[in-house]
C-alpha cells in the first residue's frame, strides 16, 4: 500500500518574520492560528501539553507592544519542547505521569529562545523516558508517520517532528542520544540536527544517558536551523559538557565519504536500497568530491550502545523510580532498564576502552574526507511490526545512528526523495565534532538551499566582480561554492576574442582561461559579484593549474577571473593541455564529449 500523504510544513522561521515585518501576520494570528490546527485533529499523539489560547494570547500580545519588538531574532515564533526538557510552570513527565513534576526553572536552552521573542506553546511527545527510537512507547496515543498507512512515527522525539511535519510549528526543540533526533524527522520529511555535544546546554534535560545527551532542532530548512541555533548555542558553565562552537565553513572544496554500497543494510528492503542509491549518485551535481570510506569502525561503535553498558548509565537517573514503581513503566522500556543492571564496573571500562580504539581508527578516517554520507534509515516499519518485535525493529531503526554520540560526530538528517512505493528516504550527513557548519552546508546544497556562510560585508564595503569559465559555471560542481559565499550572477556574456580555452589535465581535467596575442576566440563565461571578504577564500582554494588574473570581456570591461597560471602559460611544468575552443565554452564542450560518449556506448551495446 502507498501511502497518500506526508508532511504539510507550514511557514518556515524566515517567512514568518518576513509576514511580521510586512503585517501580513501577527504573533495573535499566528497563535490562534496554532490552536485551532491542535483542536482540528484532536488527540493525534503530536502533543502531552498544549499551551491554553488565552496564555498564547497574553504572551503574543505583550510581545506586540513591545516597543522594538522586531529586533527580537525569534519575534512571535511558536515553538513545541520535548516533554523531557523543562518550562517552569509546565509538567515534565517524560511520558510517565507517575513520574511527572513542575519544574520551577527553565532550561537554560528554552530560555534563551523566549529571550529571542518566540513563544512555546506545548510540550511534544515522546517514547517514554527517551528510550525508543519508534514513538510507540508510551501510555498516551501512539503517533503515526504523516505518510499514512500505519508507519511509525519514528522517536524518542516523535510529537516534535510531528509538530514541524503536520506544518503547527516551523521547528521544535528535540533531544538525541541514539538517533531520536534524526529517526522521526526521516521517517516525517523534515530536517533533524544533532549539533555537537555540548553546544546547546543540557542543563533542564531529564539524561536517558547524560554522557550521550544532545539537546537537538528539528525543522524544514537549513536556514531556520541557523537562525534558531544562533540564539541556543552558549556556553554554559553548569553543563559539564559545555564546550565553545567550531569555525564556520570557509567556502572550500568538500569531500564526503561513501561507504562501500556492500557494507549498507537495508533490512531486506529493495526500495529503500534503489532510493539511498539513486540519492547518492545525484552528490557530484551539489559540487561534492566523493570518495569510498570503511563504515565498519562506525557500526562497531554503535553496537556498544545497546549492547553494552551504556543502557546502565539509564539507571543513573531512572533506578531509583524502577524499584519503587516498576508498573508504571511501559514494558520495554522496563525490560531494557533492567537489562542495565546485568553490567558490572569492569563491563564499562572494557567497553570505553573499546570505545577509544574505535575513536582512534574513525579520527584517522577524517583526514580523508570533511562529512560521511549514509541512510538515516535502513527501512521502515508499521505501528503493528514494532509492536510485535520492538527490540528488534528499534535495533535496526537506530543501525546508522547509534553510533554518533558515542564517537562524539555531528549530523543532520535531510529528506531525499521517496521510494517507489511512496515512503520518505532521508540522507544523513555526518562530521566529526565541531564541523557542524561543514555539515550544515552539505545538507543545504543536498535539499536545494543557497546558504551564506562567509562573514557578512559592511555595508560600506563595495563588492567585486568575478568572472567563471567552467567549473564554477551555474548548474556546474563547484557553482554551490560561489553561492555560499553569497555570490549573485551578473550576466552570462563571453570574452574578447582573444582567448583560447584551455582543457588542462585528463582524469579530472581542469578548465582555464589563456590570451594569447593573435588567433584567439570569444569564449562564454559567467560574470558573478560576491563579497570582497569572499576573495581570501577563493584565492585559497585555487586548483594548482589556475590563478585569479584580469579578463577581458566582449563589452570592453576588464574584470578579475580565473585564468591559468604560469606554469601552464608558459610550459614550465609538464601538463596535459587541450585546446578546446572551438567549442566556444566549457558547457557547449561536456555537453559534446557526454554526447559522443552515449554513442560510443550505443554502438558497443548493439554490436
């Protein structure tokens, strides 16, 4: 059976603020607005509270009379917490209400977001205790997949990404330990980020196993995870774990791993294999160099999560509550807290041992590649399958997930696509800790977002003029470095006709610009503005065989562009040169080479 939806996603974080600004909306529209889409489904299984309208309403108001209230970044923005995070004045229940209490404190992470102008308007549900990366266990409503036909949800953090896919909330606030950030939001069509640990404050957050613990976003866009992380992301002496955030991406070439398609499972599941594989061969058009990288150390890492003492570090928080009241724990859940009690100190220094070596062989793995790319999930399962076999079915859901916390990684689920049959595909892209803007670009370009990431230019700062002959090209593979340094296209033109093109190099040949004083072509290129703070950048990341020189255009002008180096000018270093220019440009070349390659292979197949 297909299924016959999927996620609604309202307004993102930007368009709201944009609908502000204009008065198109108010955050009194925008909360009554919210309300009725919670009464319009009733008991879903999305939300355990649900902020009152009149409340919504108060806080919505004291927001618009504020006197600069659009200088707040997050002005009017409803937002959902995970029911394991504290709001002062609302139960934290972890979905167990024996174990329910009113904290008196926010965490400091919340705090920060209703500082920032958005308003909470519930806590979102959850497998009980954060233990579950399924959403069917709980005491309350089980939650479904917004695709229908009786799919899971995905969890812990189920009613967050129910509340962004369902379009109620443009983000939400979630957690991950094993995955259950990046489960649900695969298994609803959104985004789900697990910064680096330590970047957003935990402090407020219920541990399932605080070694592990992320607090998480869950959203639609790339863009509204960075306007959200923004204000989150501080230091914060009272978490342990707190650390400062990483550099920003600069720009650069990036290099995503690719395991072995063997080294992949996918549960006997043929559709989600033909979907991950055809997602993955699309990678070299987002301007991303690929090459082939051992999972295995990964996977071996995850296997200690469940399998290890790590399901101990539960009891930290949880054993106390499980003598006095076994009952009221939801059987699963109850079995594996159990289960955590079978393992000894002598256990746990065997397994961090173990933990350490696998860190070791992964740290040598990252100075090959910048992001890994794998499944979010190897398959999918129905409300029923769980049910009948939850150990299991929760084992594979978690198969590429698990291990990130562990080997201290960042990672970001993004939708790809669906299956044949209907169902959500979703690629997760992989860093090592820190390289969270690294990650974050990759996802945008995977989803189709331009995302500046270069420092923003003064306003005095006037920008230059650069001109592109191949590569950089728009629709080419490096075309996205341009955009993220918040490049715009000027106009498509050509050169004087006085330049040859050049083809420099075989396996991966390079494109290059020459003048040469007599017989020379026009030849096409593209003529981008960016930043002038973007020129560093650029200069930095120059192929060998290139140089940034002046070009001169058909209308007279002269303008910075790519153009060969030296060493191919002038012969001084051997290269493999071709001149194409007969072509009249790179584009009008590849389109012939890819051409006469089809027929070539026509003619052998029939032959």
């Amino acid at each position: 059976m297909k299924p016959d939806r999927g996620p609604v996603c309202g307004p993102t974080v930007a368009e709201m603020l944009e609908a502000y600004r204009t008065g198109a909306e108010t955050p009194s529209s925008v909360v009554e607005a919210f309300s009725a889409a919670v009464a319009s489904r009733g008991d879903d299984g999305t939300w355990i509270t649900v902020v009152g309208l009149a409340e919504l309403s108060a806080a919505a108001a004291a927001l618009e009379a504020r006197p600069d209230p659009h200088l707040l970044p997050l002005f009017g923005i409803p937002f959902g917490v995970k029911d394991s995070i504290d709001v002062a004045g609302y139960p934290t229940t972890l979905a167990c209400p024996d174990y329910a209490y009113t904290p008196d404190s926010t965490a400091p992470a919340v705090q920060a977001l209703l500082d920032a102008g958005a308003i909470f308007v519930g806590k979102t549900s959850l497998d009980q205790f954060a233990t579950g990366l399924n959403g069917t266990r709980t005491p309350h409503t089980v939650p479904r997949s917004v695709y229908g036909i009786d799919m899971i949800s995905g969890g812990s953090s189920s009613g967050s990404a129910l509340a962004v896919a369902l379009g109620q909330v443009p983000f939400c606030v979630a957690t991950d330990t094993a995955g259950s950030g990046r489960v649900p939001a695969a298994l609803n069509g959104i985004v789900g980020w697990k910064p680096s640990r330590g970047l957003i404050s935990t402090v407020g957050l219920v541990p399932a196993c605080k070694s592990l613990d992320c607090i998480t976003l869950m959203a639609t866009t790339i863009e509204d995870l960075d306007l959200v992380f923004d204000v989150m992301c501080a230091e914060d002496p009272a978490d342990g774990w707190s650390r400062p955030r990483g550099g920003r991406y600069d720009g650069r070439e990036i290099t995503v791993g690719l395991p072995d398609l063997q080294q992949l499972d996918f549960f006997g599941d043929p559709a989600m294999a033909d979907a991950h594989s055809a997602a993955r061969e699309s990678l070299p058009s987002y301007g991303l160099r690929t090459a082939t990288v051992d999972l295995m150390p990964f996977l071996d890492a995850g296997s200690l999560l469940y399998q290890g003492p790590w399901v101990a570090e539960r009891l930290v928080e949880f054993d106390e509550f499980l003598t006095e009241n076994p009952d009221s724990i939801v059987p699963v859940v109850r079995e594996i807290f159990l289960g955590g009690r079978q393992y000894s100190a002598v256990d746990a220094f065997r397994a961090l041992q173990t933990l350490q070596d696998l860190r070791a062989r992964v740290a040598q793995l990252w100075t090959s590649m910048d992001v890994m790319i794998v499944p979010t999930i190897g398959t999918t399962f129905t409300v029923p399958e769980v049910l009948a076999d939850p150990i299991a079915c929760n084992t594979k859901l978690g198969h590429y997930t698990h291990f990130g916390n562990l080997l201290d990684l960042t990672a970001v689920a993004v939708p790809a696509g669906l299956t044949v049959d209907g169902r959500p595909t979703s690629l997760m892209v992989i860093g090592p800790a820190l390289a969270d803007d690294t990650v974050l670009a990759v996802a945008a370009r995977i989803i189709g977002e331009r995302r500046i990431v270069s420092a923003h230019t003064p306003a005095e700062e006037s920008p230059v003029d650069i001109v592109v002959a191949g590569h950089h090209l728009s629709g080419e593979r490096a075309n996205p470095q341009l955009l993220e340094l918040g490049g715009t296209l000027v106009e498509a033109t050509t050169t004087a006709p006085t330049y040859t093109l050049l083809r420099i190099g075989t396996d991966d040949p390079t494109p290059g610009l020459l003048r040469v004083p007599f017989g020379g072509s026009a030849i096409d290129v593209e003529r981008w503005r960016l930043p002038a703070t973007s020129l560093a950048v650029l200069a930095g990341r120059l192929p060998a065989v290139l140089a940034l020189g002046r070009v001169l255009l058909a209308d007279g002008s002269d303008v910075l562009g790519y153009v060969c180096d030296a060493t191919v000018q002038t012969g001084a270093e051997r290269h493999t040169v071709d001149d194409i220019s007969e072509f009249g440009g790179w584009r009008a070349y590849s389109r012939a080479i890819t051409s006469a390659h089809d027929t070539s292979t026509a003619a052998q197949e029939i032959s």
